[in-house]
C-alpha cells in the first residue's frame, strides 16, 4: 500500500510504476483504491454486464498492471458537484441515497462493500497495489475512515510513507504522520520515500538515518524531481505551467472552470512536439490561442455562469468570430448550444453560448458507455478528422438536440456523428459527447501529423524509474 504524508505527494504514480514494475515480473496485479474524490473517471465493465465508472488513477494503474479494469478497483468514487456536495458513485453505479447521507454514517455504510471487492481482488491476483487518499495522520477522520489504514490492517498491507520534499519538511511531514498512528498502524510502514528531490543528496545526511533511530523505519528511496513522465494528473490537480514539448509552433487554450472534469484526457497535448498547452482562466489566457477547448464540467450550468463571470464567454465568442477553431468536449459541447434545460433538476437552467444551434436538456438518467464512433464529413479546419473510427467514452446527463426554432427556420448544425458531434456552417466550432478524442493516435496524426508517447511506454518508464532509485531488495521484499 502507497500511503502519503499529504494529498499530491505522489500515491497516484508510485502506485502506477508499482503495478507495472510487478507485472513485468510475471505477478497476476490488481490496483485498489476504496474511495477516490475525483471528477476524472472512466468508464469499466460493470457488475451487471452494463458499464460503471472508476477513478482514471484506478484505470490507468490497471493498464500498467496488465489487468482488465473493474469497479472493484475503485468501489467508491465522489465526484465534486460544489465546495459541500458529492456525487456517490458505488461500484460503478451512481446512489442518491448515499450522496444524501452524513460523512460518517455513509462510511459505515460502504464499509461492506469495500472490503468485499478488495477481498475480491486478492481471491484472483497474486498481488494487489492499494493507493491512500489524503494522509493517514488525519485525526479528525481516522473513526470513520474506509480508505488508508483501515484498508491496510484488514488486508495486513506492507506500507510505504512517501511525502514531497520539495514542499520543504518532509521529515517533518513523516515523523509527524508516524507519531499520530497508532503502534498496531506504525508496525504496518515498511519505508518512507523522498518524492521529487531537488539538489545535492549528500545534503540529506544524517536525517533519514535520525528518522530511522527514532521511528525504526528506514527510508528506501530517493526519488528526483521528474517533471514530464507522461503520466496523468490526478485528483484535479493539474500543472499550471504552459510550455511546449521543443519551439512553440501551435497554442491550445483549455478553459479550466472550477468543476472541470475528465482533464486527464489532454495529457496526450503535452506531449505533442511544438504544441503549447494553456489552462485557460481569464481571457488574457486565451489570447494568441490556436484553439480554445471547452472540456468536460461535472456542474455544467454552473461553470458556464462561472465562465461568463470572468468574461471567457467574450474571449470565445471573439475567437470564434474570427474564425479560430473551438472545441466543446461533453459538458463544453453543451455550453455551445443555445440553451441548457433541466426538469428534473439535475444540473441548472441557462442560456448557452451560442455557437452551435442545439439545445441540452438533462436527463435523470446517465450516460455511462464506452463508444467507438466513425466521423463523417467534417469542414473547414477540422477536416482532418473526416472519416476517422475514434475510440472513446461518454459520461454525462444531457441528451443534445438540434434547437427546434432555429431548425425550423434553416439554421442547422452539421451532424457528423449521429448525436455526438456536430459542427457551425462556418466549420470553425465543433462539439463531441466523446472523452478521449486526444488518446487515439489516429486523431493525433491527423490533427498534428506525428504520433506521441504511447501509455505503455510511460508505465515502463514509470518502473524503470522506480527500479534505478529504490534501494536494492526493497520492492522484492515487499512483495514477499
């Protein structure tokens, strides 16, 4: 188990270079993380031969593990709606019950079911790589928790500390976590890691010897800082800093509203040489941009408002206007329309931006399927993408329509696959229900006429990582 002495201290990747690192030593791995808060998920088989969602750590961890995912890799999943409320997904399946009941009392209530699907996994994997959430040291939670220690005591879990050194502290952070744990949970740390070092290491002596003297565990790995390994962000947390992959030739602009989802799809964009990546949260950011890209929200009314109060719909319409290109990706596809309807009371009411002559009404019922759709003719300066097969996957509310007036009076939207995509006369705007559009090669050769790393190549690279910086028998003796 990959524990840390905060949120964003590296569970996420360690866990992922683990879970191919024992793959490739011909182990049968599943990854486990009981509850993750995270409005980026995919889509996995479900338990009743439909589909469910998982947290795309949990995916991507299966992928580097070599194993099918499933939503028994990540039983509870909340996705942020607004600063006090979640969505509940369990085991794939969104419960309203459970998204209106307290903290504490919903813990003891999934309880069960965690533990069953991580009894689930050591039944038919040799081994299984659990991620912590947050610290283990919060007292506050430690009653009522179902997703750091009280995970490890029932699965008797090796753990490993890993705290952010470049944070400052971090002997702090770990001597602090330790000391607020209790004997029976200290006895559980097989070893602390250094996450994301800077410097000279000759400057860390004699601190994690004296961390050893006073707690009894050794630290077992010095990790560099490492800016680009190609994997992911999670938890929201995404890298503010716009660079290019060589000379700056192409800038993308992806708004980052506050309920922002799925932003793990544009990882690929990274990677793409000469391509400026730019999260997008004033309209000077969007200035200069090639594209701007509306992503997917979790709240989509409520980012729309969002984006309108800082004046990005301005910066949109004006680049529009222009002729430069826009993409709505689900919840961005919706903000395009005209209007945004909700009778049930699923998302928020609300004039759209208008770019596109749809209209959005939200369903009570969600849209959670893996999809594979062929593009048709498509204009103007997304052409490249005519007739390409794409890969992908919808999760959302909304049912997009052509806006009946405006339909009536001849105003269109060019349809290029049958409700979930479509484009403006001019070409120009385009919209897609499909997540994972810059994850399929095709589309980036189109688009960009190169391909980028592949994820297999990343998760290699992850436990070549790993192998050159752990202490020697460490990851082996952890695994016995």
């Amino acid at each position: 188990m990959v524990l840390g002495t905060s949120s964003g201290a590296g569970k996420s990747w360690l866990a992922t270079a683990l879970c191919r690192h024992y793959a490739r030593q011909g182990l049968r791995v599943a990854p486990f993380k009981a509850q993750n808060m995270s409005n980026n998920a995919r889509v996995v088989p479900g338990l009743d031969g439909g589909w469910g969602e998982i947290g795309s750590a949990q995916y991507f961890q299966a992928l580097a593990a070599r194993t099918p995912p499933s939503v028994a890799m990540n039983p509870v999943l909340l996705k942020p709606e607004a600063d006090t409320r979640s969505q509940v997904v369990l085991m794939g399946q969104v419960d309203a019950a459970l998204g209106a009941t307290p903290w504490r009392e919903r813990s003891e209530r999934v309880w069960p079911v965690v533990r069953d699907a991580l009894d689930s996994l050591r039944a038919t994997h040799d081994l299984v790589v659990i991620e912590g959430a947050g610290s283990p040291a919060e007292i506050n939670l430690q009653a009522s928790d179902i997703v750091n220690l009280r995970v490890a005591r029932h699965a008797q879990a090796a753990c490993l500390l890993v705290t952010d050194i470049d944070r400052g502290g971090a002997f702090a952070h770990l001597y602090g976590t330790w000391a607020l744990l209790p004997e029976a949970e200290r006895a559980l740390i097989r070893g602390f890691v250094l996450n994301r070092f800077r410097g000279d290491a000759a400057l860390l002596a004699p601190a994690p010897e004296l961390l050893r003297q006073m707690t009894g565990i050794p630290t077992v790995a010095l990790l560099p800082m490492w800016w680009q390994h190609g994997l992911p962000e999670e938890d929201g947390v995404f890298d503010d800093r716009s660079r290019a992959n060589g000379a700056v030739r192409q800038t993308v602009a992806v708004v980052a509203y506050p309920r922002i989802g799925n932003l793990d799809e544009f990882q690929p964009l990274k990677n793409v040489p000469g391509l400026r990546l730019v999260w997008a949260r004033t309209p000077a950011d969007c200035a200069g941009a090639d594209w701007i890209v509306l992503p997917g929200s979790k709240q989509t009314s409520a980012d729309l408002a969002w984006l309108r109060g800082q004046g990005l719909d301005r910066a949109v319409a004006t680049h529009a206007a222009k002729g430069g290109m826009v993409l709505g990706i689900c919840g961005g596809l919706q903000m395009l329309g005209e209007a945004l309807l909700d009778p049930h009371g699923i998302d928020g009411n609300g004039p759209g931006l208008g770019l596109l002559p749809l209209v959005t009404q939200f369903e009570q019922d969600k849209t959670v399927r893996l999809a594979r759709l062929r593009l048709g003719e498509i204009v103007g300066p997304w052409a490249a993408l005519s007739g390409l097969e794409v890969n992908g996957y919808e999760i959302h509310h909304g049912l997009t329509v052509q806006h009946p007036a405006m339909a009536a009076a001849g105003d269109v939207a060019r349809e290029v696959a049958a409700g979930l995509a479509w484009q403006n006369r001019g070409g120009n705007v385009l919209g897609v229900y499909l997540h994972g559009l810059f994850e399929d090669a095709a589309v980036l050769r189109a688009l960009f006429g190169s391909a980028v790393r592949t994820l297999d190549s990343v998760f290699d690279g992850l436990a070549d990582y790993i192998e050159r910086h752990f202490e020697p028998g460490v990851l082996e003796e952890l695994a016995r």
